[in-house]
C-alpha cells in the first residue's frame, strides 16, 4: 500500500470524523458529543484492498433487507462480486434501490462482526465511473467499511446485511464498533 493511499485513507477519516463530532446531522447523540474524540478504526491494510470480478444481474432479483426497525426495505441484487480474502474465495452481492443509479451498496458481516465491529453488519458503497459489465474488474476496499447510522443512534433504521453477505472470514478493516457508554 502507498504512502500515498494510507494518507489519503486517514485524511478521509479525519473529515468523517469531523463530521461526526459537529455537523448538525451527525449521529452521534448530542448528550455524546462532547466526549467523541473520533471513530475506531483498524489500521489501514492493503491486503483487505482485493480485486473482485462482476457478474452482472440482467433482471434484478428484489431483495427485501430486514431493518434495525423491522419494517424490511427492498434493493435489487444487481451484481455479484467474487473475490478472494486471505486465500479463500468469496461472494457479496451489490445492491440498488429501485429506480437509483448511484452507487452500488455492499453490507456485510464477517467475523469480526459483533466482536470488534458493529453488531448488525457495516457497509460500503461503490460508486464505478461507468455501468459495471461481466468480467469487469474492480476493487473491494474494506478499509473503506463503516458503521451504519443506527450503530451511533437507535433514531436510525437501517438495513441488515441479507446472509447471503455473510463472510464466513475475518476482515480487520475499516470502522470498528462505536463507544458510545
């Protein structure tokens, strides 16, 4: 990993954290805001940096998310990602809401969830130059990881990573559970 891409990572997460401590529509709790002095986060690591290759859904498969809040969300399972994490293969399936050509929404758990990180999954978000194609290449940046809204503020509904994004590995990367006590 680059000096240069580690640098840029933390002064990404120093705005976030930024953010995070003052902006109005931070979720960080107000009664907690005097005592936050930043997001946990693993260090950055280059092999949790991993090329995946696309294989693009034609006809979107609805998917209904669980929330925090119990009233199920529904995405499209637009795209399959294959990749490899510490010499073992692996799938996460990419999302969109309907009618939405942003990003690409990646929840997951892996085996750090509930330990070291958020109880009810992270996410990531892609956001490719252009539609994504089969056999593209793109990079999965789990250093990129965060915790949902709701992991800071029970006001939040949020959706649960569907099992199927479910890694059965370990992926120290990204945001760490919040300390809110």
């Amino acid at each position: 990993m680059s000096e240069d891409y580690a640098e840029r990572l933390r002064a990404n997460r120093r705005e976030k954290d930024e953010f995070f401590d003052d902006h109005p529509q931070s979720p960080i709790p107000p009664e907690h805001r005097d005592e936050f002095d930043g997001l946990d986060y693993f260090p950055p690591n280059p092999d949790y940096r991993v090329e995946a290759t696309v294989t693009v859904h034609d006809g979107p498969d609805p998917v209904e998310m669980e929330t925090t809040a119990s009233n199920p969300v529904r995405y499209l399972r637009i795209v399959t990602f294959a990749l490899e994490i510490n010499g073992t293969e692996h799938t996460l399936a990419g999302y969109r809401q309907e009618g939405d050509d942003g990003a690409v929404f990646v929840p997951f758990r892996d085996k750090t969830t509930g330990q070291q990180t958020y109880h009810q999954g992270r996410y990531m978000e892609l956001a490719p130059e252009r539609e994504l194609a089969d056999g593209d290449a793109v990079t999965i940046d789990f250093n990129l990881a965060y915790n949902p809204f709701c992991a800071y503020s029970e006001t939040f509904s949020c959706p649960l990573p569907p099992e199927e994004n479910w890694l059965e590995v370990v992926v120290p990367a990204g945001e760490r559970a919040p300390d809110l006590d």
